[in-house]
C-alpha cells in the first residue's frame, strides 16, 4: 500500500508541472519548460560534470543562457527526486548553484 501512494504522489506532483490546454472538444497536455527539459536530458548518455552540462545545454540543445535562467529552479529539483538519472540531478545541483560555475 506504501508503494502505491507514493507511486500516485509522484503521478499527481508530475502532472502539477504539466499545463491542460483545451481547444474545441479536445483536451491535451502540455510539459512545463522545465519537465520538458528533464524529460531530454533523462534521455541523454549521462553527462559528467558542469562543463560538459554547459556545452550540452547552451551549444548542443542551444538554449539561450536568459532564457533559461528564467526557468524555476525549484520545479527542477522536486523532478531531479522523480527521475532516476544522473544528468536530472546534475542539472538541479547547477541551478541551485546559480548557473555561475
């Protein structure tokens, strides 16, 4: 029975960090910036340190460094504890580092 809460916390905390959308008579959903930026690099070979975290996310995803400073550093970390991948939680510990290293 414990697994089972935790399993429908974690489903009910994932889908607070989806957006609903509806248009005419359908409805969709669509990730956060953040969900959808844990969900790439959760398929990625895992990355090693900062430096190649940097390359990977400004030079090979080519996001842009003010955009993704506006990204909720907190959203990130409470996914790092949902995904089991290193580069999700090597990503929480770089925001909450200040993106500066």
């Amino acid at each position: 029975m414990g697994y089972l809460l935790i399993e429908m916390f974690q489903i009910w905390l994932i889908q607070k960090i989806l957006f609903c959308m509806k248009k005419n008579n359908y409805s969709y959903q669509i990730a956060s910036p953040e969900k959808a930026l844990c969900d790439k690099l959760y398929t990625l070979k895992p990355i090693k340190n900062y430096d190649s975290l940097k390359k990977t996310l400004f030079s090979d995803l080519r996001i842009d460094e003010d955009e993704f400073k506006k990204l909720d550093s907190s959203k990130v970390n409470r996914l790092s504890n949902l995904y089991n991948s290193t580069n999700v939680k090597l990503l929480s510990k770089y925001m909450r580092r200040g993106n500066n290293e």
